[in-house]
C-alpha cells in the first residue's frame, strides 16, 4: 500500500488487535505491576502528581535521609486530599526515626524507579542489557543523560563522552551473531552501534535569542562525533528538544550534514515532534533537503509525540503565546498519523522509524507500510510492547539512557509526567481500557 494513502480502518483494528495478543502477560513482571499499580494510583490525583516530581526533582540536591524526608513531607503537605498514604507519611516526618525511615524509603523509590528507565552509568555498564536485547532480536539507541551545559568546558567533557560512547558501542556489539532484520533495510546496511546526543549538552550558547552563536559553538563538536561515527561506522542521531531550540538544532544537523566531507556517511538522524503544529513544515524542510542533498545513508526521522508539552504550555500560557503545540490529545495523534503516511511515503529518501508507545499509531504504522519501517521504544515505558513488535517480525529500537542518577533527573521527571498522564494509552491499557477504545481512530 502507498505510504501516503490511509490504511483500511479493519486492517488497523486487527494489526492492533495482534500486536495486543502478543503483548508479554503481566504475570512474567510482577515488579513492573505493582510499578504500574503505583503510578496509576500517582495519575489520578494532579496535585499529588506535582508534588511528587517536584520532589523527584529536588532528589540530588537533598545530602541527607532527614533531607529527603523534609522535602517529601513539605511537598505532600501541599495536596488537598490527603488521603491515608499520605497521612502515614506527613505523621512520620514528624519524629527522626520516622524522618529516617520516610527518607531511607523514598531514597530507594527513587533509585529503584530511576533503574527502570536508565539501563547503567556508563555505556560500559549497559554492555550486558545491550547484547542482551541484540540476543533477543531487538537494536538499541543509546542516550548519555545531561541536559544543557552551563560552561564551555561542560560541552566539551560532553563531547568526549560521546565519542567515548561510539568507541564504547563499537566494541560491545564487536562479536555479537547477525541478525539480518537490524543490520539492513531496502536503503542499505544499518549501523549496529547507535548514540543519540543533545545539542543542548554540546553547547552552553543555545539561545532563541541568539541561535546563529549556539550553532557556531556547538557546530565543531559535532562535526567531529559525526566524523567519530563516519569512522567506526556508526549512527548519530540527533535529538529534538524544547520549542525554542528547534530551529537552530535543524539549521545546524542539515547545515552539517550538507558538507561534502559528509556525503558519504556517517548514519545519521533528527527528530520530528507530531505535538508541534507545525510539525508539517518542518518535515518539507527536512525532504526538501533530502531531495536536494543525496547521501549515501539515508537521513533518518525518528517520528516521536513530543516530551516537552507541559514545557511548551506552561511557557507559552505565561508569556501570552499561541501555544505552538496542540493542547488536545487527539489533535496530536491525528497529526502523528498524518506525519506517518507523509514520511512513509518519502522513502527511500528517507529512513522512518515510528516512536511511540500508542497501540493505534504503531498498528497504523503497521498497516500503512509495506517494509522498511523501524519502531523505537524508550526502555522501561515501552519494553512490551517493543517485545511483541520484535516477536511478530518487526525492527524495533530501545531508546537506552545512561548515566549517573542526578543527570538523568530532568529526565527522569519527563518520562515520569509521560507515563502518568491521565491522556497517556499506558495509563489507560494499566486502568483496562477496552481494546477497541484503544484502537479507534483519533
């Protein structure tokens, strides 16, 4: 079927229906249920959900369980309902020994809830859980976590980091069996060692007020991670970040990619953000450029929903703005399908690889493409579902963070608001959702 024409209704329905059938049943992860269980019970009150990431945020600032416990009372005391958990945890704060138990537990919670979804604190250290999933027929994208760089010396500590990680990548995956499905697609091979990077990490200049400073700054660092990736044959994906820096980061990957030296690799790749109203225009950008600049490796376009719109609406409320991102769920997932069918039917200029945890987009995925589609999941959101895409013989990628817990807090608290909103299809698939509420159409 043409990439940019719908597919049938019925034919969504039933790939969403199989994809459902071979989800893992929750019995194998009693862990994760109870992980689900608790977060359920976080979504349904919006002033208990603040107030826990606002602790979560404050988390590597605290230098004491006593700390800890202050913080967690302080931002508890602040929600209308209290209801009984919260009463026990307010009644302890007010002893030591109750603060030292109440700081002890919500150290570990944290920390355990951290694990789920950053895989190690270095590339070194995901060596296992990597070769593992290559084992079991599925790639990986791996993320060092830090978020904008506040000096020049931050940047460049950045940049070695990355392209301590490729060598890193490079080695690990050095050995591991074939697996034709993740190495080759119709445009050619496929890199096995795969490094996202933040912009925002590679420079301290990034400002909407000046983005021509921040590309010039961060423009040699990742030339030569582009280079690093050119030469052990590796991708390097770019990642999209907040509103405001889309359009130096854009400038920056096409103005980069444009140069001759380039032409002939490295992989690489950028993000489009469905959540954007504007996303459409970004996305002729992007094929124009890919229509005017041939290259060897075709750019890929990780099609993702967006992890920044409580961001992008707070922001936008304050200052009076148009919000640049659509405030209703369903506007959003209508644009992600929409944005679907454009890029699949692009290729082969480009590679498209779906990101979403949304039955009903990767089942529309699914049904509008014939081949050569990539699905990405990030690690401990997406882990079932990327276990039934790969069991029914699709390509899938885990999105890998790595890093120390206070890098990957800002991180952390964006995966944390994704999973617990109350608009979000995991939440609604652990509350139990009917199937076909799941599957109907935006």
């Amino acid at each position: 079927m043409p990439g940019d024409v719908p597919p049938p209704e019925s034919e969504v329905v039933a790939i969403g229906r199989e994809i459902a059938a071979a989800l893992p049943s929750p019995a194998r992860h009693p862990g994760k249920a109870i992980d689900a269980r608790a977060m359920d019970f976080t979504s349904r009150d919006a002033e208990l959900r603040a107030a826990l990431f606002r602790f979560v945020d404050v988390v590597p600032a605290c230098r004491s369980v006593d700390d800890l416990a202050a913080h967690l009372t302080g931002f508890l005391g602040e929600v209308d309902a209290q209801t009984p958990p919260i009463k026990a945890a307010m009644r302890m704060g007010d002893s030591r020994a109750g603060r030292a138990a109440l700081g002890t537990a919500a150290a570990a919670g944290v920390k355990h809830m951290a694990r789920r979804f950053i895989v190690a604190d270095s590339p070194a250290g995901a060596r296992g859980t990597l070769q593992r999933l290559w084992r079991d027929g599925t790639a990986a994208s791996v993320d060092l976590l830090g978020e904008a760089t506040i000096t020049s010396a931050e940047a460049d500590g950045y940049a070695a980091r990355c392209a301590e990680a490729l060598d890193a990548l490079t080695e690990i995956y050095r050995g591991s069996p074939p697996r034709p499905l993740l190495e080759r697609d119709g445009a050619g091979p496929l890199p096995r060692a795969n490094l996202s990077v933040k912009v925002s990490a590679l420079t301290p200049l990034l400002r909407p007020d000046a983005p021509a400073l921040g590309q010039e700054d961060a423009a040699p660092r990742l030339r030569a991670l582009l280079r690093t990736a050119r030469e052990l044959d590796a991708h390097l994906h770019v990642d999209m970040e907040s509103f405001d820096s889309r359009e130096a980061i854009t400038d920056l990957v096409l103005d980069l990619l444009a140069e001759d030296e380039f032409r002939d690799g490295p992989s690489a790749g950028m993000v489009l953000q469905a959540y954007l109203r504007d996303g459409g225009e970004l996305l002729d950008r992007v094929l124009a450029f890919s229509a005017e600049h041939e290259r060897a490796s075709p750019l890929t376009i990780r099609l993702v929903k967006g992890a920044y719109w409580d961001h992008e609406l707070v922001e936008a409320r304050q200052h009076g703005w148009e919000p640049p991102v659509w405030e209703h769920k369903a506007e959003s997932d209508r644009n992600f399908e929409a944005l679907t069918l454009r890029l699949l039917a692009a290729r082969p200029a480009v590679r498209v690889a779906i990101a979403s945890h949304n039955l009903r987009s990767v089942a529309h995925a699914i049904a509008a493409a014939d081949a050569d589609v990539e699905f990405q999941v990030l690690r401990g959101l997406g882990d079932d579902l990327g276990h039934a895409l790969a069991h029914l013989g699709h390509r899938v990628r885990v999105y890998c963070p790595v890093g120390d817990l206070v890098a990957g807090m800002a991180y952390l608290v964006r995966r944390l608001l994704e999973n617990t909103s109350n608009e979000s299809f995991l939440a609604e698939q652990a509350r139990g959702a009917a199937l076909d509420d799941l599957l109907a159409a935006p």
